[in-house]
C-alpha cells in the first residue's frame, strides 16, 4: 500500500485567529501581521531571534506586494530595503564559538609524526644491522665440524627427486643483504645450515659490501644474521643466525663425483623463488674457471653442471643422488652465454676455508706476498719493452718485504721457486706451498737496465678476504 504524506499546517497562536491544533502546539512564535498568502512561520523560535526570516516578497510560497505593484526588483518595480541581519545564539546568550582554522597544527602534527617515522626505522635499522644472533666467535677448540660423510651402504641407486627435495630443502635457506644508509633489500642469494648451532655457508659475494643480513628460513621465519667471515679468493662466506629446530645439511665428498652423475640444485631463483630445484647431470670435473677476487683474478678448480643455477642461487646446494651437498652453487661463475652450464665449488675444497672462517673469520695460514701483478703475454709485453711472460707489478704494499730488496712498481717476476710464471694462478699455487714467516725465491726484472737480480722474500700471512 503507497503511503500519503502531508505538510503539517501549523498551529494557532495565543490569542491569534484560530487554527489546526495538536500539530505544532509547543512551538511559540512572535506575532507579526499575517499577509494575504503568506506562509506559516517555518522556524523555532530561538532567544535573541525576534523576527522570524520568513521568504521575501516575490518567494516561493511568499504574500503578493501590498501596493499591488510588481515585485520587489522585477519589473522596475522598487528595491526593498535591505534585510536586517539576524545572528543565531546558542540558549543562555552566548554567540557560538568561532571555528578555527587548524591547517597549522595539522601539519606540526604530519611533521611530527613523520620525524618519528624516520627515528623509527633508523632504530629498527640499527638493530637489523647489529644482528640478533650471539657474536661470540668460537675457539678453536669449539669450532662446529665441518663433516664430510661417506656414501650410504644400503641407499641402492639414491633417492628420487622429490626425496631429495623433502630432505635437503628445509636446510637451504634464503639470504636478503642491506647495504650501508637503507632499509631495503638490496639483493638476494641463498645459504646452506651446517650445523644446528646456527651456521650458514653462503658465496662471499652475496654478502660482499652488506651492511645487514637477514635469512629466511624453509618455515617461514626471518632472522637477523652476522657475518662471520668471508673470502672473496675461494668465493666462500659465513653468516650466522641464533635460532632452534634448524635442520643442518648432510654434506657429501666432491672428491667421488663421477662424470654423468645426477645432480639436483636447490636455492632462491632470482632472488624470489625460494627452495626452486632444478635436475641435472655433473658435466665436468676439476673445471679451472678465472673470476675476479678483489684486485686480482684467480682460478679455482670447480664442478660443471647442467642443473639451471640462476641468479639468487649462489650459496644453495648441489646435492648428489643421496640428498648430499657436494658443492656450493655460485652464479656469479656461470656462464651468461650458453645455456645448461652452471658451476659449484665442491665441498672438498670448500671444509677447510669454511672452518677457518668460523674459528677465525678469515683463512688461516695463507701467505701473502704484498704485490699486485699483471700477468705479460707475448702481445703485451713487447709492446711495452717488457718480457713475453712474467708478471708486472702494478704495486707493492707497505708490509711487503719485497721493499728492503728495493723492488718497485714496474719489475717483473720471472719465476717463484725456479716455477716460469705465466698466470698469477701460477704464483699463487706455488705461494700456497708455504706457511707465513716462510721465504720464497723470486727472478725478478728491473725495469730500465733489464738486469735479473734474485730475491729471498719473507712471506706475510694474510688476514684480508
């Protein structure tokens, strides 16, 4: 059923002609004279108010001019006086509060509380930089093994893929790096959990030049992390996180690998797709790959895949077909031309650094000789009236002893220990043979007379990464 509504008519006032009653009855009205068709007053009465601002002349609803005339201001009629201002008081007197324009506290207000936003963060980034995980580094005696296991006697021909996967999965762990005046992430890469106390082998150039680390783990959970050491000549670093129910990796010996073997490769793809497997063979073995390492290259003796390692790889697993990790994948090794060619530092060669960087943070008993060289080729060098082969130096550091046998910037190594140098490889294999404190005989060239003077050099051991 449609309802009907219609406008109430107003009531009657006290001693004014009579009216509908029981509408309106509790509203009083001033008395002011009625015009012909004039509308009911349409207000409350309010103190102070003492006219009612009924429609002028010529409204909607309005009386017709007295005069009979046209309406005020149309048709050359006149223009009525100007309307008295009427001001609105609130019951008792007092005029309403005037409202304020508070656009300048607003904004103190965003100030503030943007200011303290930024304290916020840069606290919150404090601590992210200063770690959650204890940073007491071991003693030598408590260092974690680093434990490579024989092959299982009854595992037949290994594990499926998917085993694989459920087994080493929750020990490969996502790594996020921070560089220095941010709080965004600046890169990705993976890491593998040795042991239940919390240590985690990763690539040194995932971490290089990171101001913070964090690491997700399989479960879901982001810890902060230390870096506990990092060498950028074997490609090796560790951080370390404090937490419980890790799950360490089951490491295998590299030095067993055989051509053709399946291999699988577990990490962060692209820096997103955490605990991503991928399936291959090994490729090859004893892979001699050069990569820079700070100043200089070396060349390091690697496994050949064709598991896809991709960027945010680097640091995950290559694990044999017994859910063992036999090798540290590193994308930084890999070839950006050809697909199906990936490249892990095996796990033989990986235990020892991996435990001096742990009881040390850095590789124990490796010498140093105090230069940088370019190594000479036959197109090079006589280019530059230097020798075919040999190894120029470009600089001698202070603590080389090379300086009190006057060997400057521009001689040439000819040979280490009677071994002909073509390759700073070359000097570094032959470096390696000896312990800090040690001497090493080197030909060397002057540059100008030509004239091969033999040097005893004492070997400094090195504590950079």
């Amino acid at each position: 059923m449609e309802e009907k509504y219609s406008r109430p008519q107003c009531c009657a006032l006290p001693g004014g002609p009579a009216g509908r009653e029981g509408i309106m009855d509790q509203r009083q009205y001033p008395q002011y004279p009625q015009q012909p068709g004039g509308p009911c007053p349409p207000y409350v009465q309010q103190p102070g108010m003492e006219y009612p601002p009924y429609p002028p002349y010529g409204g909607q609803g309005s009386a017709a001019p007295p005069y009979g005339g046209s309406v005020y201001g149309q048709g050359g009629g006149p223009v009525p006086p100007r309307a008295p201002q009427y001001v609105y008081q609130t019951p008792g007197g007092k005029p309403p509060r005037r409202r304020r324009n508070r656009a300048p506290l607003v904004a103190v207000l965003l100030c503030l509380g943007l200011a303290a936003t930024v304290f916020l963060a840069g606290e919150a980034f404090d601590a992210l930089r200063s770690g959650g995980a204890a940073r007491r580094r071991p003693t030598p005696g408590e260092v974690p093994s680093f434990t490579i296991e024989d092959l299982p006697e009854d595992a037949d021909g290994g594990l499926s893929t998917v085993e694989i996967a459920k087994t080493v999965g929750p020990s490969v762990v996502c790594i996020n790096v921070y560089e220095p005046g941010s709080i965004s992430i600046a890169g990705s890469g993976s890491g593998i959990i040795l042991n239940e106390d919390g240590f985690i082998v990763t690539n040194a150039h995932v971490v290089e030049g990171s101001s913070a680390v964090t690491v997700l783990l399989d479960d879901g959970r982001e810890l902060d992390a230390w870096i506990v050491g990092s060498d950028t000549r074997t490609d090796l670093a560790v951080v370390k996180i404090t937490a419980d129910g890790l799950v360490p990796a089951s490491f295998g010996d590299s030095d067993i690998l055989q051509v053709g073997e399946r291999a699988v490769a577990i990490g962060n793809a692209a820096g997103q797709l955490s605990g991503t497997v991928t399936q291959g063979i090994i490729s090859g073995l004893n892979r001699e790959i050069s990569m820079q390492a700070g100043n200089s290259v070396v060349t390091m003796n690697l496994i050949q895949t064709s598991a896809a390692i991709n960027p945010g790889n680097s640091g995950g697993a290559l694990v044999n077909r017994f859910g063992q990790v036999i090798g540290i994948n590193s994308a930084k090794l890999n070839s950006s031309t050809f697909e199906g060619i990936g490249f892990a530092i095996p796990s033989a060669d990986a235990q020892p650094v991996v435990e001096d960087l742990i009881a040390y943070g850095y590789v124990k008993d490796r010498v140093a000789l105090g230069v940088m060289v370019i190594a000479l080729s036959p197109v090079t060098g006589p280019a530059n009236d230097l020798p075919s082969q040999g190894l120029y130096i470009s600089s001698v550091e202070d603590y080389s002893d090379l300086n009190n046998h006057d060997i400057t910037v521009g001689d040439v190594i000819l040979t280490a220990d009677g071994v002909t140098l073509e390759t700073t490889s070359d000097l570094l294999d032959v470096l390696e043979t000896h312990k800090p404190g040690e001497t090493v005989r080197l030909e060397i060239q002057k540059r100008g007379s030509g004239n091969v003077v033999t040097v005893d050099a004492v070997l400094a051991e090195s504590r950079s990464n």
